[in-house]
C-alpha cells in the first residue's frame, strides 16, 4: 500500500513538472492535454515506438530507406539523395 501510495505521488509529481513546461510554452495548454490524455495518443506513439524498434533506430534524427535500412545523424539534402540513390 506504501509502495503505491509513492509511486502514485511520483508519477503527479512528473505530470506536474510537465504540466509546468508546457505551460512555459507557446503551446494551447488545454488543446495539448487533450491530446495527451487521448488514448488514441498513446496508442500511436507506442506504434511508432515499436516501428522504430523494428528498424533499429535508436537516435534522431534517422532517415529509414525503404524499410531496409537506415542512415542516422543530421544530413545535407546532397547526403540524403546518395543515401537514397545508394
């Protein structure tokens, strides 16, 4: 019951801190917490999470060609056209 009495007040505690950086931002706060909320929000980002995974990304940015393979870093278009044309 302890146990999950501290992990409940960590985890509003988190929300908290993020609640307060978003509202430091330009960003429609209220607009923003319903999509946050929304479970279909995270639903997508799990997906993208496991597509990510699926490819073997594991930084940003990460240009993926073709499904095949995946070219990672920032990158000048010259660069991007060879890595697509390669």
């Amino acid at each position: 019951m302890i146990l999950t009495l501290c992990l409940d007040q960590d985890k509003k505690q988190k929300q908290d801190i993020i609640d307060d950086v978003v509202r430091q931002t330009n960003i429609d706060f209220e607009n923003w917490k319903l999509h946050y909320e929304d479970p279909k929000t995270k639903e997508a980002v799990e997906k993208e999470l496991l597509l990510a995974k699926q490819y073997g990304v594991n930084s940003v940015p990460c240009l993926v060609i073709n499904g095949e393979r995946h070219v990672s870093g920032a990158l000048k278009l010259p660069q991007i056209i060879e890595a697509i044309q390669s």
